[in-house]
C-alpha cells in the first residue's frame, strides 16, 4: 500500500494530497528522516521504524509554521491544493540547508506542481524566509 493512502484512510490526516500517482507532482510531499518524499510510490512498508511528518505537524505549532504564515501573507496559495507539499518540499531543503542559494531554492521547488500559477509568489515565500541571510553554496 501506498504511505499516501495509508496516511489519508487510515490515520486521516489530509494535507497529504493525492495528485498525479506517480511522484511527479509534489502534492503528497511528507518528510522521512528529513527528507521530503513523494508520499504515492513509497510503500507504507518502507517507513516502519522512520520519523514520518506531515503538513500537519507543521501546521500544529503553536503560533502558526513561518513557511505557512509566509505563504498565507504573501497570498501564494490560490486554491491550495499544492501547498502542504510545497511547504514540506521547503522545510526539507531548510533543515538540510538553512542558508539555501535561489538556484538550490528552484531546483528543489521544480518538481511541484502548482496549476494556478503561484510559483511566482511562493519563490518569494522562500526569499522572504531567507531575506536577512547570505546563501550558501
């Protein structure tokens, strides 16, 4: 069984969102170890004994995950089906690489879909997460 559908049927978590099936889309973004994965073709097996996190557990902070609160005040999400993957896919570069170039930054985001077009505001997400820093390289 897919960890997406394990994550959505049984334990009902539902930021991890179904898109494409194939890990093409980012939209089932979940961090293992880390590392964000395309929740749709890793077996639920192949998680036992792992750190697995969701949108959720950043969205279950207190006041709010900066990448979220970024993301609502910048109006980077139209419909918002993209963005919990999105967000774990920016949390995943940012605890591998807390200083991250711009061309790390769209390396990593390259793989998300957004079909509203958002790409602009959320890469300014991400800038304005790392204004007051100097990239790595």
């Amino acid at each position: 069984m897919p960890a997406l559908f394990f994550i959505r049927d049984h334990l009902k978590l539902m930021q991890t969102r179904y898109g494409c099936g194939s890990g093409s889309c980012g939209a089932c973004a979940i961090l293992v170890d880390n590392k964000a994965v395309t929740s749709c073709d890793v077996p639920v097996s192949e998680l036992v004994g792992k750190k697995v996190e969701t949108a959720e557990s950043l969205l279950s902070e207190n006041e709010g995950h900066p990448i979220f609160k970024a993301l609502v005040r910048e109006q980077a999400a139209q419909c918002g089906y993209c963005i919990s993957g999105i967000a774990i896919r920016i949390e995943s570069l940012l605890r591998e690489r807390p200083l991250p170039s711009k061309d790390r930054v769209l390396l990593e985001l390259d793989g998300h879909l957004c079909r509203c077009g958002a790409h602009l505001r959320i890469l300014k997400v991400v800038q304005d997460l790392l204004a007051s820093k100097e990239p790595d390289l």
